[in-house]
C-alpha cells in the first residue's frame, strides 16, 4: 500500500524530496521504492523534467490502478469496521427483472446495506 500510496504522492508533488517529507522518510528511501516499482514493472513510470517528475504511459496506467485499488482497500476497510461493531445484516430479497430497486432509506440505527447479484 505504501508503494501505490508514494507514486501517488510523485503526481501529486512532482518532487521525490516533498514526497519524502509528505511521508515522513527520506529522499533516497522514497528513490528506492520508485526504483522497485520501475524495476518489478520493467518500465519507467515518471519522467524526470526540469519542472519535477510527471508520469509515463506506463506511469499513468499504474496510477489509476493504484487509486482504484487504495480506494477499494480504504471500503474494506470501511466495510471491517462495520462487520467488527455488528453493524452488518443480510437481507436476501427475491424480484423480477422488471422491478427496479429506487430507493434504500437507511435510519442512523440501521445496518448498512450491501447488493449482490
């Protein structure tokens, strides 16, 4: 997670030094996680400029990837909490194709509500 977290952080800042900071590491650990990533993929993943770091194809790929993936590990882990304070029910309901769910009202005392199907 700290890997997607840090070419986040790259875009965002576009200097491996602010990342550092942001982080709370140092500049050359914040290289060397970039190095792995560079090295695991076998592509460069940002273009050092005079204007700071901006990503490659191959970079802008990873990059929705690793939001899509953060914010999937941040709904888990949502989603633990509430399974953990017994705040989770199943509710199984039958329907034809034709009758379209519009609206789930859900009071503060309420289980959240999840679909599958």
């Amino acid at each position: 997670m700290r890997h997607l977290t840090l070419l986040l952080h790259i875009e965002e800042l576009g200097a491996l030094t602010r990342v550092a900071q942001q982080m709370g590491t140092s500049q050359p650990a914040v290289t060397h996680a970039l190095a792995e990533l560079e090295d695991m993929f076998g592509v460069p993943l940002f273009e050092r400029t005079g204007r700071g770091m901006t990503p490659t194809a191959a970079g802008k790929v990873l990059l929705t990837r690793a939001r899509s993936m953060l914010h999937d590990v941040s709904a888990l882990s949502r989603e633990m909490a509430a399974v953990n304070a017994g705040r989770v029910a199943h509710l199984h309901v039958g329907a034809s194709r034709l009758f379209p769910v519009k609206c789930c009202r859900q009071r503060s005392n309420a289980p959240c509500p999840t679909a599958n199907g």
